[in-house]
C-alpha cells in the first residue's frame, strides 16, 4: 500500500504542534537511535533529516502520514534523549519539553520508543518506559538496526531486550531502515493505535 508523507511543522514548543483531532503518534528514544531513518524508512522518502552527528533534531518535527485511503495521522519525531556530548543544559531541557508535550496532546494515540538491538537499554530508556506506563500511553517498541546482526543473532537479541524490559512479544518489532525489515509490522502496529478511536467516533 502507498504511503505518502509529508512534512507539517517543526515545532519550538509544545504549543506550536497542530491541534486539529488527527491522531498522533510519538518517535522517542535515545540519540543517533535511528528515530529519523525510521521515518523515512517507514514512507519510503527522504523526509525526515538523519545524520551520523547525534543530537540534529532539536525540535518536535511533525509529519502527516496517509496510507492509502485510511485517515491520516501525524508522526511526531521527538528530540533524542540521554546523548552524553548534548550539554546539561540542553538534557535538562528535554524532560520537561516532552512532559509538556504528553500533557498537552489530547491527539496522542501511542508511542514507539527506539532502542537499538545491538545495545544493552539505558537507564534512560528504562526511566523513560516506566514514565510512558505510568501515564498510560500504549507504547510499542522497535528494535532499530537489526541489519547490524545476523538473523539469529537479532532473534536472540529481541528475546533478551524484551525479558530484561518485560515487554509483551507483540509490542516488540525488529525493525531496519535501511533493509525495510519490520516496515509492514510497525505500520500495522501503529493503524491498531490510530484505529480504535476511529471507530469510536464513527
Ligand atoms: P537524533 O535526531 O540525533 O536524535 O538521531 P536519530 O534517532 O533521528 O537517528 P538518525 O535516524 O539520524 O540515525 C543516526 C545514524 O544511525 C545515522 O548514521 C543513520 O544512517 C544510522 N541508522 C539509522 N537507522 C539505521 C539502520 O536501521 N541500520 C543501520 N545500519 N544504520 C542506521
Ligand atoms: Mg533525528
């Protein structure tokens, strides 16, 4: 199926996001995770900026995503968190931005966090999935990189990663921007998120 996307806002703050009902869904994880090439990946076009210099996305970048006939919805990429070269200043920065982000969205539908295979999660990225539980935001996991690894190799990584998080099988996908690997899953997993809804104001 034809996704096609497009670039929205790049938003300073939480108030610049859009505020029109469509639904959202949120990319957090840690720097240079691979949260941008996700983007690009999952529509097939360059729209969203990588870089191999950790930290580029400073702002909330939102994009509005269709798929096929479904309704649209907005991918909003996230400022990485937890890369030791961003100065204090700019880490302490990031909690509040998102915690003014998930407090302002009544439009948030579920986050994906991106861990990446080949690492052992953060502390940062355990602090940040209590937090996502804690306020009750479905949140999927997509395990970046894979390409890196064998086959095995990111199969046994996906069973260790999700028993040392706790996560459900179904809420972890292995996922390669530069192969497509995982491509069809996640965008499945995310029509689930933006889907419910939906049918409740239907
Ligand atoms: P920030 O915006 O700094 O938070 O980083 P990000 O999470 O958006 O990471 P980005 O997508 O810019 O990717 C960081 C680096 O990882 C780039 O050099 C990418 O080419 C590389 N990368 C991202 N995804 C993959 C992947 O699936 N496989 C491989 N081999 N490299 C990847
Ligand atoms: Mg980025």
């Amino acid at each position: 199926m034809k996704v096609e996307a497009v670039f929205v806002v790049s938003a300073a703050t939480a108030r610049d996001l859009p505020r029109d009902r469509v639904a959202e869904i949120a990319l957090v994880g840690r720097s240079n995770v691979g949260k941008s090439s996700l983007i690009n990946a999952l529509v097939r076009q360059r729209v969203a900026r990588t870089s191999g210099a950790p930290g580029k996305t400073r702002l909330a970048n939102v994009y509005r995503i269709r798929r096929g006939t479904e309704p649209p919805f907005y991918l909003v990429d996230l400022p990485g968190y937890g890369y030791a070269r961003i100065s204090k200043e700019k880490k302490s920065e990031w909690r509040p931005m998102i915690a003014a982000y998930l407090k302002r969205t009544s439009q948030l539908r579920g986050i994906v966090l991106l861990l990446d295979t080949r690492r052992e999660p953060t502390d940062d990225d355990r602090a940040m999935l209590d937090f996502l539980a804690e306020v009750e935001v479905p949140t999927i996991v997509a395990l970046t990189k894979t390409d890196r690894l064998s086959k095995s190799a990111a199969h046994a990584r996906t069973a260790e990663i999700s028993q040392a998080l706790a996560l459900d099988a179904d809420q972890v996908i292995p996922f390669s921007s530069v192969t497509g690997a995982g491509r069809v899953e996640l965008l499945e997993a995310i029509a689930q998120l933006v889907e419910p809804q939906r049918s409740l104001e239907e």
